[in-house]
C-alpha cells in the first residue's frame, strides 16, 4: 500500500508471507528501541480492532440469525407485530456493511496500522449509520421495556444465553465508542514516531469523524424535541451541532439550548418533562447567511459572539455564548467559521451566474473597473486573534444585499483591496474579501442592540443566575 509511512514500509514487505511480530518488524530495520516500542504498541491496538471486529460482526449476525425469525412468530404480541423496524432499527444494514466491507478493510490494515484512518474515512458515508440507529435507540428501548423483554426472553433462555436482547441491541453504540478509543491510542501513539504527516492527519480525521457520529444521534434526538418552532428544521440543511449556553445579550443573560444547522441557528429554552426528558421550547431563529461571528470575546476563553444586521435593517443584534468548556467554544467557532466561509463561495458563483445573465460574463474581469455602484456586499471579514480582551476574530456573510456593505459596529471595514486586481475581482464578483481590522477594547455596547425575546423574560441583574424563562 503506497500511503504506508517509512517507519512500517519493512512490515509491509515482509506482511507478504503472513503475520508479522513487533520484534521481527524490528529486527528488519525498525530504528531505535523507542520506535520499535511505538510499533508494537500499534501492533496491538490494531490486533485488538480487528479481533474485536470479527465479534462485533458475529454477535449482529447472531441477533439476526435467532432474534428476527421470532417477529414472523403467530404468537407474537399485538403491540410488536409490524414493529421490527422501531425494535431493530437499520442494524441488518449494519451488519451487511461491517460482514462484506468494513471487516476486509480493517484486515487489510492488520499490518499497517497506519493506513487504517483512510480506511474509516473511505467509508465515511456508511458511518452515518450509527447515527440513525441511535436516534432510533430511545423508541426500541421503550417498546421493548413495555412489551418486548418478556417475549423475547423465552428465546434467550431456549438459547442458553446469558446476555438478553436489549444488551445485543447496545453494540453497535458500544462499538463507535471502542472505534473512538482505539483511534484515540492510535493517533497518541503515532504521534510519537516519525509518522508521515499525511498519515497522522488521516487518523485524527478518522477520530473525529466516529466522535461527530456519537454525538450526532443525540444531535438527531435533541432535534425531533423541538417544540413550538414554525421552521421547516429539515429544510435548513444538516444539523451541523447542538449544545447547551448561557447567551448574553445587553445585561441580560439567558440558558438556551442552541441548535447550528447548515443555514439556521435556533435558540430555546429546555423544558423538564414529566417521565424525565426533555423538550426544547422554540424561542428564536436566524438564517446563518445573515450573521457574522467574533471568535474571542473577553478573557475567560469561553466566550464568543455572533452579530447580524436584521432584515428591517433598522437595528444591530449581538449575542455572546458562553460555553462550558474551551473545547466546546473551539469546536463551535470552527464550525461557525466553515459554515460562513461555504456560504461566501456558494454566493461568489451566485454573483457569476448574476453577472452572465445580465450579460457582463463575457467581460475580462481586468476591464470591470470598480465603483460605488458595483456590488461589492459580499465580505468575509477576518481579524488575527489579538492580545486584547475584546479581540476581533470576525467573519460576516451578509445575504443578498445590493446596497450598503454591512459593517461590525465600533470596526474598520475596507471596501476595497490591497491590490488593483483583487479590488476589482472583488468589488464586482462579489468574492471573498480579507480586511484586517482591530475592535476597541471597551467601545461595544451590546446593551443598544435588542434581545427579540419578551420582555417579561428580561432579568435585571447579570450578576444573577441565567434565566430559565
């Protein structure tokens, strides 16, 4: 395999005639008693995912085997009768993928463990799996509680089996999370060796794809408890993540579950429900193309603000969302910034098709000169992290404005570009602009800007705690 890195190409020649030891691996030219060390320690995490694997493959084909021919029983109780799909969820589908592709390739890898993070992400697609079967796990839970343990549990004893049915069905989540793990000693262990950058970068890829998959069957949940919302939640592209602020607006502050989708951010209020779970009480939302976002804001690490122009453009919002944690603000703020940046692309080919249709396609785009007039609204603008409080890390995407560039209040926005050909690139197509501006410590005043919530929900003091309303 040609993405193996250095440090294992003598195991791969040598993995030709059939398994080979840590030991042999250095005695074939592995450098270094450190390195040999590394390697064996490799060897086992990936010994260790593929046995597990062959008995992850063997208890889903068991369930199928022993378990689906008894939803075909004339016995079988009214309230399960149609109901494989809710008890089972897509974990045949499951099974089918890991029998016929996943377990192959893990058994490829067995002798380049590192080749094995290009192997999770070759089948990023299947992976979304987990995540719809996760979603589904709360109702299978619930009709076998009800109905299904005592049924089935006749079978399990005809089996002689000490596991029963509901502890089958949590594999496939136990699993993600033994992925998650072992590409975690993976990543910790190849990190350490004189690992291609490339091959390293594939296996924290790898990583964070299994743990987006975790977390985004709870993401799926969180979504369908959303209530009171009158948005189309599925029109506003893929849930992207969902967590739980204390949002600052003025001197009010607030906890709200946020929901980021594609081209939406939502913000509720979490509401404790009778049986003890959880629904979320639409309280606002906000097309992303209209927003721009400050990845720092004071000194904590854990704060950062998203800022838009409202559609009546008579006003200016601003909202800080504290996080939990600084790696819950950092994972948002990546996000955030993607999201934005896709949006600045997608409309840079907007403004093209615009253009041809009004007949300026054919133009060499030197001759356009720029003016008050040309459309120039399309801006991402971005500021290098400073060492002040209130440091300006900004990006904005405004949508579809053909009048007045849009600029961060208290910040220094340039409508032009450094360079002659960038300015009329830009100022014409709309296209991605970077200006570099500096916010002032102290000049902000959010209080100015509304909170579109009512007004009863308002608290008084932001030394109190925030509101539940």
């Amino acid at each position: 395999r040609g993405f193996c890195s250095p440090i294992f190409s003598s195991c791969h020649l040598s993995s030709v005639s059939g398994s080979i030891s840590p030991g042999a691996a250095a005695a074939h030219g592995a450098p270094g008693g450190a390195h040999a060390q590394i390697l064996s320690r490799l060897y086992h995490i990936m010994a260790e995912m593929v046995s597990t694997e062959r008995e992850y493959v063997r208890s889903l084909g068991y369930v199928i085997d022993n378990y689906f021919p008894e939803m075909e029983r004339v016995d079988l109780p009214q309230d399960l009768r149609g109901k494989r799909g809710t008890i089972f969820g897509n974990l045949e589908k499951l099974h089918d993928f890991h029998r016929q592709h996943f377990l192959r390739e893990l058994e490829r890898c067995r002798h380049c463990p590192l080749a094995v993070g290009l192997g999770f992400l070759k089948h990023e697609e299947q992976f979304r799996m987990y995540a719809l079967y996760s979603k589904n796990k709360p109702r299978s839970d619930a009709l076998l509680s009800s109905h299904g343990n005592a049924f089935f549990k006749a079978k399990q004893q005809a089996l002689g089996d000490k596991m029963d049915l509901a502890s089958y069905l949590l594999k496939p989540v136990q699993r993600m999370s033994k992925y998650a793990l072992l590409l975690k000693d993976l990543v910790k262990e190849a990190s350490r060796s004189s690992t291609q950058e490339q091959d390293l970068s594939q296996l924290q890829a790898a990583e964070d794809m299994v743990c987006f998959q975790l977390r985004h069957g709870n993401d799926l949940l969180a979504m369908d408890a959303v209530r009171g919302c009158d948005v189309n939640l599925k029109e506003q592209g893929p849930l992207r993540c969902q967590d739980e602020f204390v949002v600052y607006c003025g001197r009010r502050k607030y906890l709200r579950r946020v929901f980021l989708f594609e081209d939406l951010i939502l913000f509720s209020k979490t509401k404790k429900m009778d049986g003890g779970y959880d629904i979320y009480v639409y309280k606002q939302s906000f097309k992303t193309a209209e927003i721009g976002m400050t990845e720092n804001v004071g000194d904590s690490g854990l704060r950062f603000e998203i800022w838009f122009r409202r559609r009546r453009r008579r006003s200016q919002d601003t909202y800080i969302l504290q996080a939990s944690s600084a790696e819950m603000k950092t994972a948002w703020t990546s996000i955030i910034g993607r999201i934005l940046w896709r949006q600045a692309l997608r409309n840079r080919e907007l403004r093209m098709r615009e253009m041809v249709s009004m007949g300026l396609g054919n133009k060499p785009f030197m001759d356009i000169k720029p003016s008050d007039a040309a459309i120039s609204d399309r801006a991402i603008d971005y500021t290098m992290k400073g060492t002040e409080s209130w440091s300006r890390a900004s990006i904005a995407v405004s949508s579809f404005d053909h009048t007045t560039p849009f600029k961060r209040p208290h910040s220094t926005i340039s409508d032009s570009s450094t360079s002659s050909s960038s300015s009329q690139s830009s100022s014409v197509l709309g296209s991605l602009n970077l200006h570099v501006y500096s916010g002032l410590p102290g000049l902000l005043s959010p209080a100015l800007w509304p909170w579109p919530y009512d007004e009863e929900e308002l608290e008084q003091n932001t030394g109190s705690q925030p509101s539940m309303s």
